[in-house]
C-alpha cells in the first residue's frame, strides 16, 4: 500500500457456487474451517469458480474509480468484499478510515422502521452521539428531500425515495471512503445532479469514491480512472473513458461467433466476397473515405444494377444504403464492382455489410450477399472520446454533416 | 488513522484484534437493539384484531388444558403442595422464557435477512432485539400471574424478589442454546424445524405440568434445575440443587456461541446473499 492511499487490494480472489446445496455445505466447511488457524487454500472445489480474480488497484484520498464491466462481471463482490460482508479467499484489502456503503438501493434498511428510525440506526453504527444524530438526521432529511414520509415506515417508501434516503444517509455520515453501487439508477434527473455535485464536493474535501455504475454520464462526470472487470478480472484499467470506450468495444465484439455460410446460387451470378477498405488511414473511421468492393462470378452475362446496405451488428435496423440503377452490362465469369463512400457517416462500432446484384429490367435479385448467410463485418473505429462516448451510450448510429451558424 | 486488514485468514489468528472488535460491536449493540425492538413492539400488533392479548393466549391455552386433564383425571399427576393451575402456570412462565430465549437468535437473523447481506449491522443488535421481545413477553405474562395469585390467595415468599434472576437464567440458556444453532441454521431450514420438535419433546421432559420426580431424565434435563428453583422461590418450597452449575455452563455457552458466530458471519453473508 503507497503511502497515500486509504484503499489498497491485492491480488483479491473470492469464489463462488452457483449450485444451492454445494454452496451450503460449503458454508458449513468454511465456518469449520475458521477454527484452524492456517488459511484455507485458494483451491476451487467442484461447482466454484472465481467471482473475482487476482484483483489489485489502489485508491487515493480526494480521487474517484469507476468499476465498470458486464452483468455478473463481479462488481458487487468486489464492492460487498471491500464493505466487509464478504471474507476474501485470496489475496488482502487494506482501508485507511471509515467506509460507508450504498448496495442495492437501502435494502440495508429494516422496513419496519420510519426513515428517522434508520438513520438512527446507521448513526449508531457509526458510534455518533445524540446531539450529532439529530443534526445529522436534519441534514439527511434536508437532502433527501423526504419531510414528510420520515416518519413513515421504509417499507411504504417508492424506491426513489429509498434511494434518496440512502444516499443522503451514507453521504452524510461523512465517511472516508464511499462505496455506491448503481444506487443513482433510481430517483429522478435532479436528484442524480445532486448527489452527482454532491459527490464533487465529496471529492473535493478529500474523500474516496468508488462507484460502479452503467450510466456514462455519472462515470465520466465523477471518475477519472476506471478499472474494467469481465468474469472477476481486470481487463484494462486506465482512464474512466478509456475503460468505457474499451467496455463498449468488447459488448460489440462479444456476437463474433458467427460462421460464414457460402452463399447460395439463385441466379446466373453469384457475390463471392464484399469488401471495405479504407483509403485514407490504415482502419474505417467515421467521416474517411470507404471503398466498398463486391466481387462476383457470373455465368452467363447478364445486365445488371448493383447496390449495398449497412446494418446494425445484429442485423435489425439498417442503417444506410446505396444503389446504382445504371446498366452494367456484366460478362461471363469472374469480375468486380466498386464504389466509394467520401465521407462515412457512420459512428464507431461494429456493423454487417451486405449487398445485392439484380436484373436491371425487373429489379428482382439476381445475387445476394449476407441475406441468408453471414455478412460481411464492417468495423469502425473511433477514439476515447466523450463525445464518442455519449454516442455509443445513445446508440446512435450515424453522424450528419452540419454547418452550424 | 487506523488500518482495516482483511484476508482469507481465520480471525482467530489475530485473537486481540478479534476479541476487540467483537467487543466494539457488542458495544454498539444495546442503541440500535432498542431502536429495534421499540419499532418492532409497536409495529408487530398492527395486523392483529387482539393485539397484545396474542403474548398471553398461548400460556393461557396451555394451562388451562392442563388443569383441566388433571382435574379429570385423564392422566395421573401427582398432587402439588400449591394450587395446580398456579403451579402450571408459573411452570409455563419459565417454560414460555426458555423456548422463546431458543427460537429468538435464528428467527431475528432470518428475518432480517436482506439486511444482514447488505448492512454492516451488528448481528449482535439484531440478536440482542429478540432478547428484549422475549423479556417484554414475560414481563406481561407476569402480570397474569400476579393477578392469579391474588385469585388463588397464594401467599409469596420473600425469595419471590429473586424471580428476575431464575427468569434471566432460563433465557440465558435458551439463548446460548439457540445461537448455537444459528450458523448452520442459517444455512439449512431443517434446523429451524428441528428445534421446534426437539421443544415439543423438551417441554414432556421439563417439571412444567407435574412435580419434579425423584430421579430420572427429568432430573439430567438442564431446564429442570432453573425452572424448579424459579418456582421455589415464588412460591417457596425446596429449591433444587444445580442452579448454578447450569447458569455457569449457559454464561459459556453464550460466550462460545457468539464468538462461533462471529467466525460464521461472513461465510453465512456469503451464502445468504
């Protein structure tokens, strides 16, 4: 641990079973084994795997991380670990000062007890006097702005409310390091600007932040660094956008296991391969020149428009298109069209590729490409940037050229 | 400022560190227990049409059942020197203490599940809640007994300003016992359900509805000396041997089971959650 950091992990391992009835008999060997006064082996027994995996970064005061990362990646156990409800199998965390946690939404809450009677309990937790109680339960109230339902049972609270008093509570309680787990999904627009300001003022007087969020806005808004995790492990750790930038990429990598499936005769003319290159740079970039190539075998000739289209990875929407309806007089075997795109509109990520040669007279089909069969993968790249960013998190798909006045 | 460590070691490596903050939880737990408890008193008869009358109905029941099979004759029980529904009823008393002292650890636990996997709440406050329930439960079974006293005009002993100590004793035990249960209670419903059985056959085995025989199972049972000294020094008589000896096992007892659970608490958290 450097000197001035107030968290510190090191190569943190915790291991998990899926399977209830293994999962409880292990809790029943973990317990015994507690007895023992040597370590139990980082070992996986049948059924475990590693929530999380040989996990170190450090976190100085005043400064804030983003955990990012997929559905089941470990974010929470990294979080519950840190918070102490969890026991490490592998590995250390080190904490300098008070932590205070905010997990799933105030479900630390008793629901039997008014909103007044749970700050009390979290004030007493903290070991505050009566006095600082009531001051801290004037502040908390003031913020989450609930006067009115304080006294009412938490369990008669909408989860915005919940929310709010949990996040007032924790943030209040002035801790040294702050733990917050996706709790600012939940309650209204202006109540994220406030805990989001709230929370740079946190930072400010020197306070810790960790936060595992999916909303972009709030990661790049508060964190300067993030640490992206899949499957318990750091995959890349560096600035928060450049973690986002990364978890985007990999989300669209995730659906490569397509297979190439060759594409069927249904006329004289077959596409045998759509290519993209770009001319400008060495990758496909929004705004560059594209060069887009079929290739066809034909075999007879035939009179022909030819055209492509470009689709969302998944092959949903289509996004753009372009067809030439001018004759091609096509002959017999093998040969190419191409084209090129000036100033490609489309923003980073990945996109299918798929085109089309048919009878000039009739319009009908003579020749398709990744219709039935897999189509050609087009992928964009982009850098790191926030407006890079806020455009993949809108899903936006392509740009338009504007002169603004 | 100080540093908090925490590794796949057993606690127990570090029995200073351990023992401190086991106490430095205990000794938040009396505030928020009370908070507990208060709100929980005062929320847990909303949704009943007889309220409080529901901490004595089941005494109530259960004694009058039994004074009225004694008074038929449907089986044989010995005569009792005082009145028998009086020595019934402060044999349900004790009794009502004990098994309630057992249930409470695992019960408050399980309910207040989501909180345990997602607060740092000290298992103590939550355990220590039910204790001040169970207390509460007495205290107003007392009453009754005051008022069937005066009833049966059934003098009590100057010994009678000991009752509190039987009475803590009994819960003493009932809850060392239970909280031993709780680490793999938590875990697996079938001790839950166990207990309740095993207080079932406890309850034949315990002088509650007949007179302490002479020797015996009755007589190895560790209820049997608490119970029969409680009642010895209400209503006088001789009181039994072993008193001590079973509060001192409980006091241990206790201590074991709650530093047991302790060592447990992570793992359970980790299963639970």
């Amino acid at each position: 641990m450097t000197n001035d950091a107030v968290l510190a992990v090191s190569h943190l391992s915790k291991k998990y079973c899926r399977e209830l009835r293994r999962a409880l008999w292990y809790g029943v060997v973990d317990t015994a084994r507690e007895l023992l006064p040597s370590a139990s082996p980082l070992t996986l027994r049948a059924g475990e795997f590693l929530a999380l995996d040989d996990v170190s970064f450090e976190v100085r005061a005043g400064e804030s991380l983003a955990i990012v990362g997929a559905n089941g990646a470990g974010k929470s156990t990294l979080l519950r670990v840190l918070y102490g409800l969890l026991k490490p199998d592998g590995g250390e965390v080190r904490l300098r000062g008070r932590v205070e946690a905010l997990i799933e939404l105030g479900t630390g809450f008793n629901p039997l007890l008014t909103g007044r009677e749970n700050v009390g309990v979290g004030a007493a937790l903290y070991g505050l006097t009566r006095r600082e109680t009531d001051a801290l339960l004037d502040e908390v109230v003031d913020f989450a702005e609930i006067s009115d339902a304080i006294d009412a049972p938490v369990q008669s609270y909408s989860s915005g409310m919940k929310a709010r008093l949990a996040y007032a509570l924790a943030a209040h309680l002035k801790p040294d390091i702050l733990l917050v787990d996706e709790v600012l999904a939940v309650g209204d627009a202006a109540f994220q600007r406030k805990c989001v300001s709230h929370m740079h003022a946190y930072l400010e007087r020197g306070g810790a932040l960790l936060l595992v969020s999916h909303n972009t806005y709030q990661i790049q808004s508060l964190c300067r660094r993030g640490i992206l995790l899949d499957r318990g492990r750091i995959t890349f750790s560096g600035t928060a956008i450049e973690t986002l930038n990364h978890m985007f990429e990999r989300r669209l990598g995730a659906d490569d296991a397509m297979t190439r499936i060759a594409a069927p005769a249904i006329g004289p003319i077959v596409i045998t391969d759509v290519l993209a290159e770009p001319l400008q740079s060495d990758e496909v970039r929004n705004g560059e020149p594209l060069r887009i190539t079929i290739r066809y075998r034909a075999d007879e000739p035939v009179d022909a428009a030819w055209g492509f289209s470009i689709w969302t990875a998944d092959q949903w929407v289509c996004v753009c298109g372009a067809s030439d309806l001018r004759r091609r007089s096509l002959a017999a075997g093998d040969g190419e069209l191409t084209c090129v795109v000036p100033r490609l509109p489309l923003v980073g990520g990945r996109y299918s590729l798929r085109a089309a040669i048919q009878d000039f007279e009739t319009k009908q089909p003579l020749a398709l490409y990744g219709w039935h069969d897999a189509a050609a993968t087009l992928d964009v790249r982009t850098d790191a940037t926030l407006l890079a960013n806020a455009q993949m998190q809108l899903n936006q798909l392509v740009t338009v050229e504007v002169e603004w006045s | 400022m100080s540093e908090i460590v925490y590794t796949s070691e057993s606690e127990l490596r570090y029995p200073r560190r351990f023992l401190a903050e086991a106490f430095a939880d205990l000794r938040h737990a009396p505030g928020v227990a009370w908070r507990l408890f208060r709100s929980h008193a005062q929320a847990r008869h909303r949704r009943t049409a007889l309220g409080y009358l529901w901490l004595l109905l089941p005494t109530l029941a259960t004694t009058l059942i039994w004074v009225y099979v004694q008074s038929r004759r449907i089986i044989a029980i010995e005569t009792t020197a005082i009145p028998y529904p009086i020595y019934v009823l402060t044999g349900m008393i004790c009794w009502q203490v004990f098994v309630d002292a057992l249930n409470a650890p695992l019960q408050q636990l399980t309910a207040a599940r989501q909180t345990i996997t997602r607060s740092r709440v000290p298992h103590e406050a939550l355990i220590l809640a039910g204790v001040f329930d169970v207390l509460l439960n007495c205290a107003v079974r007392l009453l009754v007994l005051a008022a069937a006293l005066i009833a049966f005009q059934v003098p009590v002993a100057a010994t009678a300003l000991l009752l509190p100590v039987g009475l803590g004793a009994l819960a003493m035990l009932g809850f060392a016992l239970g909280l031993l249960a709780v680490p793999l209670g938590m875990l697996y419903d079938d001790v839950s359900r166990a207990l309740l059985m095993i207080a079932t056959f406890w309850f034949f085995l315990t002088p509650v509805i007949y007179p302490t025989p002479a020797a015996g199972i009755v007589r190895l049972n560790p209820v049997t000396p608490l119970l029969d000294t409680t009642r010895s020094w209400l209503l006088g008589g001789t009181t039994a041997n072993g008193f001590a000896a079973v509060t001192f096992f409980a006091i241990a007892t206790l201590i074991v089971a709650w530093l047991f659970h302790r060592l447990a608490r992570p793992h359970l958290v980790a299963r639970l959650g």
